[in-house]
C-alpha cells in the first residue's frame, strides 16, 4: 500500500485498536492470476509476539477450497469521506477522500477443529449468546461446524494508513473537520473524529 510518511499510523499498537474496532474484514487471494476475495468477520489476537487473524468460510466457497498454505492480504477498512476543495483556502484545489485502511500479510493456516474458534468467535462479538450456542444439541452444532472451514493466519507484515488531511494547513482541517461533524452521514462522523483526535495530540 502506498503510505507517504505524514500518512503513518503511529504505531503497531494503534493499527490493531483500528482492526478491533473495523474487524469485519476482507481477505484476498489468488487462484492462478485471479484475485479472489470474500468479506469475513475476524477475531484479532496476540499470542507472545505474534499478531494471528482467525475467521471461517462457508464450505461451499471455493476460495476456502484454493486457500491452504497460501499466501493472503487481509484488508480492514471503514470510516471514509469525501473531502470538497470548498473546504479549502484556495480555489486550485481539487476534490480528495480521507480514509483509514490498514493491510495485513500471512500465510493461512486451515483449522481441523472449529469448535474453539466459533466459541471465541461468538464471545468476541456477542458474549452473552454464548451459553446459547452451548446449551444447543450436539448434533445440531456439529452440523452448523461442517458447513465451515475454519482458518488462521500468522500476521508477518503490518502496513496502516490514515489519510486524515495531515499535509494542510490548520485552518483548512478545522473547516473539513466542521462539515463532516455537522454531515448526517456517520462514517462522515468518524472520519471528523479521527481528525480531531489527531489534533489532540499535537
């Protein structure tokens, strides 16, 4: 990903707080010389000094089918806004998008036992519903387990960026700032927030 240096996310820790919260992700690959892609939700983890994703396909996706031992970029994205040159100080300007994005690089790994990861998998987005899905028959969740193909991927490049208007001036990030607060668009919102935490920090 091309990442001029003001782009930068801080550091390693602020990238994974940005994949937590925007885990519902895009894992890419490639089956010949075609890209292949499908939208999964992740769990996020740290294990010693290792960063691993973990999700599940569908069985009946045939990526999951061409993705064992290959290599995979994992895409985690969300909040983005159009940014307008009225916003600007002088009228040769042209329009932009302001976005954050941080990609992951790794290997897959296929999981014999899908078990524990759909168990973490419902306590990371929905604790609560966990005794549910325990108290279930048997037979009724060993089926839902064959209908997935779960997987893992040991994160071995990290690359994250924030493109927030970081190169303008500061009377210029307060007006971009002001519309997409007041926008109703709530990914507008966000994207205000980021700013402005940005801001804080100076």
């Amino acid at each position: 990903m091309y990442i001029p240096s003001f782009n930068k996310f801080e550091n390693e820790h602020e990238a994974i707080s940005f994949m937590h919260r925007y885990s519902f992700a895009t894992i890419v690959t490639s089956v010949g010389d075609i890209p292949v892609a499908t939208h999964l939700p992740f769990i996020i983890e740290q294990r010693d000094d290792k960063l691993v994703l973990s999700s599940h396909f569908a069985k009946a996706n045939p990526q999951a089918t061409e993705i064992e031992g290959k290599n995979a970029l994992v895409i985690f994205t969300e909040p983005h806004a159009y940014i307008s040159p009225v916003n600007y100080e002088k009228e040769t300007n042209v329009p932009t998008w302001n976005y954050l994005a941080v990609h992951t690089y790794g290997k897959v790994t296929l999981l014999n036992e899908t078990a524990d990861l759909l168990a973490r998998t419902i306590n990371n987005y929905e604790a609560n519903y966990l005794q549910q899905w325990n108290n279930l028959p048997d037979d009724y969740k060993q089926k839902m387990m064959k209908g997935i193909v779960g997987f893992e991927i040991v994160v071995d490049s990290l690359q994250a960026k924030k493109k927030l208007s970081q190169n303008r001036s500061e009377q210029e990030k307060e007006s971009i700032i002001n519309t997409l607060s007041k926008s109703t668009n709530t990914t507008e919102n966000e994207i205000a927030e980021y700013m402005k935490l940005i801001k804080s920090k100076q």
